[in-house]
C-alpha cells in the first residue's frame, strides 16, 4: 500500500522528502541545480536538474 501524499505534492513524481531536500540543498549552499542532482544521484535518487 502506497503511503499517504501530502496534497501539496499530490502530482509530483517524487515523495515530499526527496522535493524538500533537494530544495534544502539548493537554497542552504551555493550549489548548482547540476550538482544537487549528482549529490542525489550519489544517494540512489536519480533526477535530472530540470527536475530539480
């Protein structure tokens, strides 16, 4: 059973969490949104920075 989505993520292919942190990454450091996909590629969460 899939667990329960926030409905303001409701449409987005990715779960809250992994949105949030990436976002977390991008406005806490000054990180490109390229290297936030390669720091997330490096967890096991395969995004392309368009997504991000």
């Amino acid at each position: 059973m899939k667990s329960p989505r926030h409905p303001r993520y409701a449409r987005h292919r990715f779960p809250a969490e992994v949105i949030s942190h990436a976002v977390w990454l991008y406005f806490r450091f000054p990180l490109s949104l390229r290297m936030v996909e390669e720091m997330l590629a490096a967890r096991g969460i395969l995004v392309s920075h368009e997504t991000v």
